[in-house]
C-alpha cells in the first residue's frame, strides 16, 4: 500500500463523510446480523446474501441508494473478510464501527485513466458520486492500480492508499542467506550481526507527547480544549506511524536485494502479543518484562515487515520454527535454557561462546534455513511448503 494525502474541496469532503457513514452503516448491519447468531441456530447470512439484502435495502431507502453502490458492497466484502481472519484464529471477531474512528471505504474496479497527475506535486483520483480529487503526488503512484482504500484520520486528515502488490525485488544471486530475529531493545537482529532499529519518536517529541497526554487528562469532555489536544496527539501519533511505514519499505527492499533467502521465525503474531506466551524461551520470569515485550513486538511492526518482505522476495522467506533458537548455541549447537543470561546476552554453559542473544537466534534460523538456501539457486527449494506464492488476487483486495 503506498499512501498520499488527499485534498479534497469542503463539498467534496461531504461526499466522502456520507460514503465513510454508508460504509459504517453496513459494516455495522452486517456485524449486527452475525452478533444475533448461535451455536444451533441457522447459518448466518453469506456475503451473497448480504449483497441481495443490499439490494433490498437500497430499493426501499432513499438515502443508501444515493449512495455508491461499490462502497456499501466493499463494506460487505471487508467484513466477509474479516469474519474468515476470525474463524482462521489471526485475528478478533469484527465490532462496531464507531462515527470518527477509523472512517473509510474502499473502491474496486479502478481502470487505468482513474488515477493521473497533474503537475510535479499534484495529481488527481476519480471517486464514485464525488469526481476527481486533488492528492499530494508525493511519490510515484505504482502501477496498475486495482483498488484503493480512502481513510480519515482521527487529526481529520483523508488519505488515499493505492493497493497494487510491489514489484518482486531481483535476488543477487549469491545464494547467500540472512536469519533475522526480532528484538526487544532493537526491532531486529540479522546474522550478521546488524541491528535493525524501527525509528520511533524523537526525545523532544516524546516530551511534547507527554505534557499533551497530560493536558488531555485535565481537559474537560466534550470541551473545545480538548479536542484540539486529542488531534495534536493524532498528529504525533500519525508522524511516527508514517516514520516507520518509511522504514519498513527501505528495510524489506534492501533485504530482499542482498540476500537470496530471508530466514524468519514462523509466528502468529495475533495470539503471540496477546499472551507473550512462547516469545522467550527461557520462561518468563515476571509479568513486567512481558508487557514490555508485547509493547515492543507491535510497535516493531514485525508482522507487516515479514509480509513486505514476502511481496518483495515471493518464494525467498523462509518461515523457521523458532522453537529453541534462542537457547541453542550456534557455535557448538548445545542447548540449554541457561545459555541465554538475559534478554540481550547469550552465554553458552557447554562451549563459554558468547554473542548478543538476538543476533545467535538470528544465526540459528539462517542456519536452519541454510539447506534450503543451497537449493534454491537451482529452483525450488525441496520439501519447502508449496504454497509460499502470493496469492496475488487475494492480496489485491485488502
Ligand atoms: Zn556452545
């Protein structure tokens, strides 16, 4: 997803209001439809049945069939799709959309012409029911656009996001692998004994950050104070999200340019930050440490970056069971619990081989990966699991 700023007129943006309340009408009727189910009872409705009850419900209201009917049906199909992450256990069941908070619609069916610039900064995006609007051109729109996701931030900002799956990286061809672990004082660690660092807010804007949180917990509800300093933290918020967006791009591209496989620890990131459970093998030892940890994992974006990397490099990431990766020593391969000291440093009890604890888990999972890394010079690795392709149409309408 590359995102640009849109800059819609005042009369365009009551357009794009009524489109975000349509499609959080629907998502809303459809999680109602699905809140009223049981075990027992009969199935509820499919996004089949859905749409017809659309087609219903626009036949009876005035105001939704002024609508777009490719949004309130995309709305459909984003809560289809969220109910199948549910049931596959990736992530929790959909809930209400609330009036402000993470408003948008999508738009599939994007033909060539729809997306344009205009002059060096400035560009243009047709939107159903609203026509062009103008969109900072602050990069190169991707190529052959399929759909886009319009959003409003909680500082009142519209955003475009362009859904079109990045180009394949070219592999160097050196057959050489990388084993990257994730960190917790550092956002990765690779075999080579980089340290990888998401960049966060710096220590001004920390500071900034905390005297807002402070002032919003004295501003009175519902006051005109405190709306002003909700949207300065949204604004604070949104800089280091963009800041590290930025990041992930840059490292997953250079990754996917210097190595021909990407080792990485196979791990179901929803349940993981929920529990902490199975993150460090050496077991926890108290509940601080471990909140800590969650913290670290989300704001590292580890899921997203993996999934870049797959897009960048499609067959060169290799997923590794991380089990024991972190107590077993690389240098002589003895495993034991106590090898690892402390969170950052590992101490082998067997051969005294001592490495920062990330960057041996990292070797480890290079080296797991490393007989399927002599194999894929010549093509597929062997007994690698066969479905590593993107699948690249269910990709698309995300
Ligand atoms: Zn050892």
């Amino acid at each position: 997803m590359s995102r640009y700023r849109l800059q819609p007129s005042p009369a365009q943006e009551q357009v794009l209001l009524e489109h975000c309340g349509h499609a959080r009408y629907v998502w809303n009727l459809a999680v109602e439809q699905h809140s009223h189910w049981k075990p027992g009872r009969k199935t509820a409705p499919g996004f089949a049945e859905q749409c017809r009850q659309l087609t219903e419900a626009r036949a009876e209201n005035e105001w939704l069939r002024a609508g777009s009917i490719v949004v309130q049906q995309q709305a459909l199909k984003d809560f289809a799709q969220a109910m199948a992450n549910f049931f596959g256990k990736t992530h929790k069941r959909p809930t209400w959309r609330r009036r402000g908070r993470g408003e948008g619609f999508r738009i599939v069916a994007v033909k060539a012409g729809d997306v344009r610039r205009l002059s060096r900064n400035v560009g243009e995006v047709k939107i159903p029911k609203v026509g062009w609007v103008r969109l900072r051109w602050s990069r190169a729109v991707p190529e052959g656009v399929k759909s886009y996701r319009v959003t409003r931030d909680a500082a009142g900002r519209w955003h475009v996001a362009f859904a079109a799956i990045p180009e394949p990286v070219p592999a160097p061809g050196t057959g050489e692998a990388v084993g990257m672990d994730r960190g917790v004082a550092v956002s990765a660690a690779l075999s080579t004994g980089e340290m990888l660092n998401a960049p966060g807010l710096r220590d001004g804007e920390k500071a900034r950050l905390l005297r807002l949180l402070r002032k919003l917990a004295r501003a009175e509800r519902g006051s005109n104070r405190r709306g002003k300093v909700k949207a300065a933290i949204a604004r604070t918020r949104a800089r280091e999200a963009d800041r590290r967006k930025d990041w992930m791009e840059k490292t997953s591209t250079g990754l996917a340019r210097r190595f021909d496989v990407i080792a990485v620890e196979d791990l179901k990131i929803p349940g993981m930050t929920r529990s902490a459970r199975g993150t460090l093998e050496a077991p926890g030892r108290n509940v601080r440490q471990k909140a800590g940890l969650n913290r670290g994992i989300l704001a590292a974006g580890w899921g997203r970056l993996v999934e870049r990397l797959e897009h960048k490099a499609p067959g060169r990431v290799q997923k590794i069971n991380p089990r024991y990766t972190s107590q077993t020593c690389n240098a002589c391969g003895h495993r034991a619990a106590e090898s690892r000291e402390s969170q950052s440093r590992f101490r082998c009890v067997a051969c005294g081989h001592q490495a920062h604890a990330d960057v041996n888990a990292a070797k480890n999972l290079r080296d797991t990966a490393a007989g399927h890394a002599v194999a894929a010079r010549g093509g597929l690795p062997l007994g690698g699991p066969a479905n590593r392709e993107p699948q690249r149409d269910l990709l698309l309408v995300r």
